[in-house]
C-alpha cells in the first residue's frame, strides 16, 4: 500500500524505473449484441500493418518511437514488430498509439509475460475471464498481437461506455474507477514519454 501511494504521488517516476500498475478489469456481464460485436473485432485477422499519411512519416515515427523504447526492449527486430502491432492496433480500436504505450508502460513495463497477483496477463494485462466472453478457447494472452488485440478492444469498448471519456474508461480498465492515481499515471507516462502530437486528456481530476 505505501509503494502503491508513492506511485501514485510520483506519477511520472514511472518513466525511468521498471516499476507497473497492473489492473484488474471487473467482470460484467455483457448484451448479447455487444459480445457478439466485440468477439467479432477480436476476431478479424487482417495484417498488422501501420498506415500512415506517408512513408516518411511512418519511417520518423518508428525510428522515433524504437530510440524511446530501446532500453526497455533490447531487439531490433522485437521493438520493430511491437511498435508496428501497437499502432495498427490502437488506431484500428480509434485509439491514440501513444496514450496505449503509456498505458502498457504503467501496466506491465513493456514485459511480455508480465502476470499480475490477480491473473491479468502480458503488455495490456488482460484478465482471463475476457477469453470467454469475447475470444476463443485458442486466445493466448501472451501472444503480442492477441494482448493487444484485446486490451485495445477492451479499452474501446469502456470508452463506449462512458461517452468518450478517458479517464473514467482509464478507471474501468484498471478496475479503479473514480480514482485519480491511475488515469493521472497513464496521461504521465503519455505525456512524458511516448507524446507525438496534440493530446485529449483533460487536467487531473
């Protein structure tokens, strides 16, 4: 609990230590309409490639991003097909590719296999039960495209249900909705890091 407070007053000390936040997504019963909805976007298995507006663009970003996350994520070829999932993933979720890596930096550290108290699994740190309801009995929550295949549709799926707004969807996805320490962690880790671009985070609440 005391580390869990000086976390969350530190805030951004996260960027330069190894240290996570891992969540604990809460269980809720789900429409029929809307798992059926989210089990078809977890299922579509289209090719993990990034669109940007040019290959210039794309070439600086990846460059760019692969220099911040090298230290964290040693080889080449690993950072190159991470960053490249991330981006397609989150943006074909209408998510920013740069809010997900500050979440996956808080959740896990950027640790493949990280596993948390609770069983949340890999980058996003995804519950089981999320397997059941939306994935297939061959999901393995390991898998880098799989995790962030889900935790992007997941966080998509909070955004919905809360009209757009981040931080109440942060809280959800962390199964700390209403608390400020992780939204405010997140939008640290965003903003001091992986930032590119105009934000859409409002101030700490």
């Amino acid at each position: 609990m005391r580390l869990t407070l000086l976390l969350a007053i530190a805030g951004t000390a996260l960027l330069n230590t190894h240290g996570v936040w891992a969540g604990a997504q809460q269980y809720e019963p789900l429409a029929a309409s809307v798992q059926a909805a989210l089990h078809a976007a977890i299922a579509d298995q289209a090719a993990p490639e990034p669109q940007f507006a040019s290959l210039e663009e794309k070439t600086h970003w990846l460059n760019e991003m692969s220099q911040r996350l090298e230290k964290r994520m040693p080889d080449p070829a690993e950072r190159l097909d991470f960053l490249k999932t991330v981006y397609y993933e989150a943006k074909r979720a209408g998510l920013d590719p740069h809010m997900v890596l500050g979440l996956i930096q808080v959740e896990s550290g950027f640790r493949k296999y990280a596993l948390s108290s609770v069983g949340a699994r890999g980058y996003m740190q995804i519950m089981p039960f999320w397997v059941k309801l939306i994935g297939n009995p061959d999901s393995n929550l390991f898998h880098l495209r799989t995790n962030l295949r889900f935790g992007c549709t997941i966080l998509r799926h909070y955004l919905d249900i809360e009209n757009g707004d981040l931080y109440r969807a942060l809280g959800r996805y962390n199964g700390s909705l209403g608390k400020p320490e992780y939204p405010n962690m997140v939008r640290g880790a965003w903003e001091g890091r992986w930032s590119w671009g105009p934000r859409v985070m409002q101030a700490t609440r």
